[in-house]
C-alpha cells in the first residue's frame, strides 16, 4: 500500500504456472485493478489458450525467460521442486527492481537457494497463500480465492524491507491476512498442519482398501470429509513430502508412538486412557480457529 492508502498496481506481470493458484492470482490481481497486463506461462498451450479466451491471462507464452521479459513482477507457481531451474532459466529476462515471489508451500532452505539464485536488483519475497482445495487446473480458479485466507511471507535475513513492504501490500490488496514466519519455522509449521495430515489421509484410505477395499462403498460423511484431501494430486505431495521429509519423519514417529499407546490400552482393556486420549485430542480441535 502507498502512502495514499491506495494499493500498488503492478504494469506487467508474469504468472509461471497458472493452474488454479496461479491462475486464481491472476484473475484476482485484474479483478482489483492491480494489474495492467498479465502473461501466463505453461507447456500446455492449449491449456494456455482456454485461460487467455476465458480471461483468466491476458496473453501466454511456453518459454518461462519470454513471459518474464519487462514483468515487474514474477510469480511462481509451479511445483516446489521447480522452483530453483526455473529462477537459473529466467534470471537474464528479469528486468532491474522486479519482484519475485512464489505460491509454495515448502520454504527452508530452498527460500534461501532461490535468494541467492536472483541478479542484482531483483527482489526475491518468499510467500505461501493458505488457500486452494484439492482440485486443480486454471478452470478451479477464483478472483475470490483469497480472500479472507492467511498468507505466510518469509523473509530471510537479507530480504529488502521495501519489496517485503510491496509484496505485504500486494495481498492485502487480494484481501489475504499477512502473518511472518522464519522460512525454517514455516516449514515445521506446516508440516504439521498441512503436509502431514495430507500423508496421514493418503495412508489411512490405503490401509482401509488393504484390510478390505469393499467398505469403501459403505462410507459415510465423517470419512468422506477427513479423507477429501486424498484426491490430491499424488505427483505435486510426492515432491512436497520429499522436499519436507526431516519435518515429516519427526511427525511420523510421534503418530506411531500415539497409535502404538493407543493400541495398548485396547489390548489391556485400558478405558480411562482411551477417553483421556481423545478427550485431549478434542479440546485442542475445539480451540483451532484456523488460517482464515
């Protein structure tokens, strides 16, 4: 926001992935007026093609360092694990004070891999948007997507205060309520809040179709909505698992003792840890209020 209380408009914008999140900003920044002209990137041209005809982009192109010649800014919304190829592939495009920013979910030492792979004069801001649903693809896209959502920017040390100004400014202008976090801490956040409960539902629908895959015709509303985030796409939580694995080995050796208590008091008819155990889980669902 600029000392007029008015929010920054961005001439051009480059949108490297403009599936549903990417897509979802783009939509939002024209929707808003922050935007003057935005490109999309993709090697799906026909894909690119739809999103251009139904106004989602205002032009594509497939070649990532093409979309982001003259952007004043760039996002990234790629997989993770594309991150660092892309920003070595458009590092000669990306003109003097652009920023840069990314949609991803993992940050640790990859927010710094990215900081030190961008030129002189160019802004790197790392930021997560809590928001999206386990469907995917431009046409799952919403100029209302975050609004009202939390985004996690995570500055490293070396971050310029100006464009971690801007880019704070930029999604308040989308409506996103802006907390900050070290990029290390993110990622042991949300492991824990995301990235875990998503290898949790992904094993629990395997083990019941192991044990006995025809209950699945039989289940109801409480294992339909625990278990929705399992229509994720396996290749996009492949890459953050692995990207986030010391996190998630951590949280997994924490579930096994839980469940290997739990097991225990079934075995020995134990009761009153059974219902001191849930009892403990539900006063601490109870009090979630959530990123929203």
């Amino acid at each position: 926001m600029n000392k007029k209380g008015e929010f920054e408009k961005f001439e051009r914008i480059a949108v490297l992935g403009p599936g549903m999140i990417g897509a979802s900003f783009s939509r939002a920044m024209k929707a808003r007026g922050l935007a003057g002209h935005v490109t999309g990137c993709a090697r799906n041209e026909k894909i690119l093609k739809s999103s251009a005809r139904k106004g989602y982009i205002d032009s594509y192109e497939t070649d990532p360092a093409s979309a982001c010649i003259d952007a004043d800014l760039v996002l990234f919304a790629t997989p993770v694990e594309t991150f660092a190829s892309l920003a070595k592939e458009i590092s000669g495009s990306l003109k003097k004070g652009a920023l840069v920013i990314d949609a991803g979910s993992v940050k640790g030492s990859l927010a710094y891999n990215l900081e030190a792979l961008m030129p002189d004069s160019v802004h790197y801001v790392p930021c997560h948007p809590i928001a999206g649903s386990e469907m995917s693809g431009p046409d799952a896209s919403s100029p209302d997507l975050f609004e009202g959502a939390c985004c996690i920017l995570t500055p490293t040390e070396n971050t310029d205060p100006g464009a971690l100004e801007s880019v704070a400014g930029l999604w308040e202008g989308l409506g996103a309520r802006i907390e900050k976090m070290h990029p290390m801490h993110h990622d042991k956040v949300y492991a824990l809040v995301s990235h875990f409960p998503h290898l949790v539902m992904f094993s629990l629908v395997n083990a019941v179709s192991d044990i006995d895959e025809s209950a699945l015709r039989f289940t109801g509303g409480g294992f339909d909505d625990s278990t929705r985030i399992a229509k994720s796409s396996p290749s996009l939580w492949k890459n953050i698992f692995m990207m986030n694995s010391a996190n998630l080995i951590d949280c997994i050796d924490t579930l096994v003792s839980g469940l290997e208590g739990m097991r225990s008091a079934l075995s020995s008819g134990d009761g009153k840890t059974i219902k001191s155990t849930l009892e403990r889980a539900q006063k601490a669902r109870i009090g979630i209020k959530g990123g929203r």
